[in-house]
C-alpha cells in the first residue's frame, strides 16, 4: 500500500428493491422471506489500484456502476462485500451541493466544509480569500446558499475541494454545469494539481477532457470492469461499446485496401458492424485519427482529423462516400466527400472491400461533435441515392485554451481567408 492511494479489491454493491410497499414490510419482519424481492447489483467484484500521482478516469454509460464505486471509495456508501483501503486526505465533488447546508450562507459553508475536510479554523481563515476568489460569486458568498445557481453552486463547492490541499481529488460530472470559461479555469486547476502529484480520479462522457486529463482510465460496464489500462485504449474500448466483434471473414478480401489497412480500421473502430461478413454496398467500420497518427477523439481547433471508413462498394453505380458533421443540437455543420471532392471512387466488384480517407481540417468552435459515414450514389448535382450510414459515432471533441492563446477564429466555423495590409505613400491627410 505504500506506492498506492486508493486499493480496492472485489468490492460489490447489491440493493433489495420490493415489488410493493408490503413485501417490504414483510421482508423487514421475516428477513428470510424472498417473495416479492429481487437484487440488484450495481458493482460486482470490481478491483481497482490507483498509485499515488496518478490521474484515472472511470468511464462508461448510465448505470455502469461510475458513481457507486466513488461513492463507496470516498466512503460515503458502503459496499455489500469487499474491502477499501484509502491513503490520504479526500477532497470529493461528488454531487452538486453535497455537503452544503442551504440555510448557511456560503462563507458559513465554506468553513463548514473546510472543518469536515480536517483544516483547522485558522487554516480555513487563511485560505478563505483565495477561496472566495476562486469561486468567483461576489457579494453571494454572504448569502444563503438555497438562492444560488447551479452554476454558482457548482463554482463555490469546486473552490472549496480544490483550495484545500487535498493528497487525493475525486469528481463525478460536476464540472458539466457552470460556463464555459469558469470550466476551463476548474480543468486547468486539475491539471496543476496534477502535476504537482494530487492523485485524480475522475468520471466524466466527455472523452475529450478525460483524454486530456488521465493517463488511466477504467471502463465499467453492467457494474463490472470491462477494461482498465491507457486512457486512450479505454476510451477506444467505450466508444466501439455494443458494436459487435471484428470481422474476421473480411480479412484477405481487400483489393484497394491491403489486409493490414483493413486489421487497422478493425482495430483502432469507434463504430464497427455486427456482421461477420456485410454485403456489397455496406459499411464496414470507422475511425478517426489526429496528426500524429494515433487513434482519437479529441482534437485541437484547427488540427486536421484522418476520417477512415472500410466498406463494400455497392454493384450497379460508384459507390460515393461521405462525412456528416453535427454539433450537439444535432444540427449539420458541414457533409462532404468523395462528389463534393470530384475523387472518383473506386470501381465495384463484388465481395471486395476498399478505404476511405478522408482530411478534415477541424475549423470549427471549440464543443463536441458526432460523425456520420454514408453510401451513396450520384443521381445529379447535390442529389444522391441513399446506399448505407454508420450510426452517429463521437462524441468527438473540439478544444482550445481560449483565456491563454488566441483563438484563430471566434464564431460557430472558421472560413479559409487571406489577408493583406496597404500603406499608402504620398497621400496628405487632414
């Protein structure tokens, strides 16, 4: 335990739920009584080393298990079975608001708060100004908490946490509510207390800022571990999640496409097909790439984005393919390929396959973002017979230090342009 923060072996969390209010009653009289009670488990046997300085995220979809394990690792719930070993002082933003008396104001709450977390009144007086600062509220922090904002609530609690010099940080979402500006202030904090060796355990669905802030990452799933290594490859294992295995009937069928194009698709997929062997004009699988080559999810604006789809052309017509961007309103930001391009595709033959890749350059406003993939054929100008598409794939994400550098745009998309300056000589003013 010496090198490690946080150890937590076969920890499991089941909860009794009753059909109805007298099965309850009935069960909490005769306890051997199983009628009209059944278990849940929200964690089995989960095992979790996390070293000290280390940065690990827990991922996965609603109901995978994330808040109940940092809940039982903070100690804030027990488990049904297993054991947890914690060294260190704990700062946890867990809920927004938990810990906070409404009626307190937050200047009371934030002393409250500081007892509970071990610091002495004097530590918490010292603190305070840097505190208040931090959180950004004004002349709110002497009123009482009930008439706060979410978004001030969340401000006040994420200062309090991380203010008070904790060995160990652990957050669960809160960082989704607040602006954009304050979020990036809380994101570049975590970072320098991670750098300065504060232990992080970290849940968020933003792959982009858990890819930005966690070396590790556990991807839960039905409440078991389903992967646990490099951030990125858990990421990549979340992503491809109810997409079906490899298909491996494909492998030496390509002709565009070399076998080893075709294993690095399967690969390195964010979305793949469940089929072990899809017809002609059907999509196979699809990933994404940043500049340097490796698989993922978040990029910087600006940075170009290798879109790469395996598919089968369909017979009949050239098969076109294209990419559909769309913001989180599900609005499209921009649909290009292979006719807007004027690329011909290449020629159908039946049961072979062939890539796509596509470069994007990814001027776009700093968010989150989906990919499509479709097939399809020319019929005239801008007007194509649907052939097949991929599910909305993502989300990916968009980023830039926005209060440290300057943005090379501001608005939703950034237009190519050339600009030029002229002096002109010889011209008197008045």
């Amino acid at each position: 335990m010496a090198d490690l923060a946080i150890r937590a072996r076969a920890i499991s969390k089941c909860y009794s739920v009753y059909e109805t209010q007298r099965a309850r009653l009935l069960h909490a009289v005769w306890p051997a009584r199983g009628a009209g009670v059944h278990d849940v488990w929200a964690l089995r046997d989960v095992d979790l080393d996390v070293q000290r300085g280390q940065s690990v995220a827990i991922i996965g979809r609603n109901g995978s298990g994330k808040s109940t394990l940092l809940q039982i690792l903070t100690g804030t719930l027990m488990p049904t079975s297993g054991e947890v070993a914690v060294s260190g002082r704990v700062s946890a933003l867990l809920e927004l608001g938990s810990g906070f008396n409404p009626e307190y104001t937050g200047r009371d709450n934030v002393m409250m708060n500081g007892l509970i977390l071990g610091l002495d009144r004097r530590e918490i007086a010292r603190r305070f100004d840097e505190i208040a600062a931090f959180a950004e509220i004004g002349d709110a922090m002497d009123r009482p908490v009930k008439t706060y904002s979410s978004g001030m609530l969340m401000r006040l609690a994420f200062a309090v946490q991380v203010l008070t010099d904790p060995a160990i940080l652990v957050i669960d979402e809160a960082l989704s509510v607040g602006d954009f500006f304050f979020q990036q202030k809380c994101l570049g904090y975590i970072r320098s207390l991670v750098d300065k060796g504060v232990t992080l355990l970290f849940v968020s669905h933003d792959m982009g800022t858990v890819q930005n802030l966690c070396e590790q990452a556990v991807y839960l799933r039905d409440g078991r571990v389903k992967f646990a290594g490099e951030a990125h490859l858990a990421i990549r294992a979340y992503l491809a999640e109810g997409n079906g295995a490899a298909v491996e009937s494909l492998h030496g069928e390509a002709q565009e496409a070399g076998a080893g194009e075709l294993d690095a698709v399967l690969r390195d997929s964010i979305w793949r097909r469940d089929e072990d062997a899809p017809r002609d004009g059907r999509l196979i699988a699809l990933a994404l790439y940043g500049e340097d080559g490796r698989p993922g999810t978040s990029f910087r604006m600006g940075e170009t984005m290798r879109v790469v789809a395996a598919y089968r052309p369909g017979l009949g017509a050239p098969t076109h393919v294209s990419v559909t961007i769309r913001n989180k309103f599900d609005q499209v930001v921009t649909s290009l390929g292979s006719a807007q391009l004027s690329v011909a595709p290449p020629a159908a033959e039946s049961h072979r396959v062939a890539i796509f890749d596509l470069e994007v350059g990814l001027r776009l406003e700093a968010g989150n973002y989906s990919v499509s993939v479709s097939l399809g054929n020319l019929l005239g100008a801008n007007r194509g017979e649907y052939v097949d598409s991929s599910p909305a794939a993502g989300p990916i994400s968009i980023h830039w230090d926005y209060e440290q550098q300057l943005a090379p745009f501001l608005g939703m998309f950034g237009p190519l342009a050339t600009l030029r300056f002229r002096r002109l000589s010889g011209e008197k003013t008045s």
